[in-house]
C-alpha cells in the first residue's frame, strides 16, 4: 500500500498517513508537504512517478 498526503490538506494529516501505511505489510507513505488534498492534481509527475517506483518495486 503506497499512501500519499500532502501537507496543506486539512482533512489527512502526515501522521494519518504514516499510522496507516503502517498498518500494511509493505506500507509506503510518500508526504508532499506543499500539495493539499488533490495531490495527484497539483504534483502530478511527482505522485505518478512515485506510483511506478512503488509496484516496480513489489
């Protein structure tokens, strides 16, 4: 499980986003601190490079 927070979303802190990548025998968390909640709208190279590393990584 690859989990993505941003830090300008008000609604899934780091914290959230680390206990719940935890929560996953290979969890992942990738934390953007400018990105808010779309992140995939505003980082979008970012989170889709970070998405390939990921499951070329499984």
């Amino acid at each position: 499980m690859l989990v993505i927070s941003g830090g300008q979303d008000s609604m899934f802190s780091k914290e959230m986003g680390e206990a719940l990548a935890a929560v996953f025998l290979r969890g992942e968390h990738l934390h953007l601190p400018d990105a808010g909640h779309l992140m995939i709208a505003e980082y979008p190279k970012v989170v889709n490079e970070a998405i390939a590393s990921f499951i070329a990584r499984l």
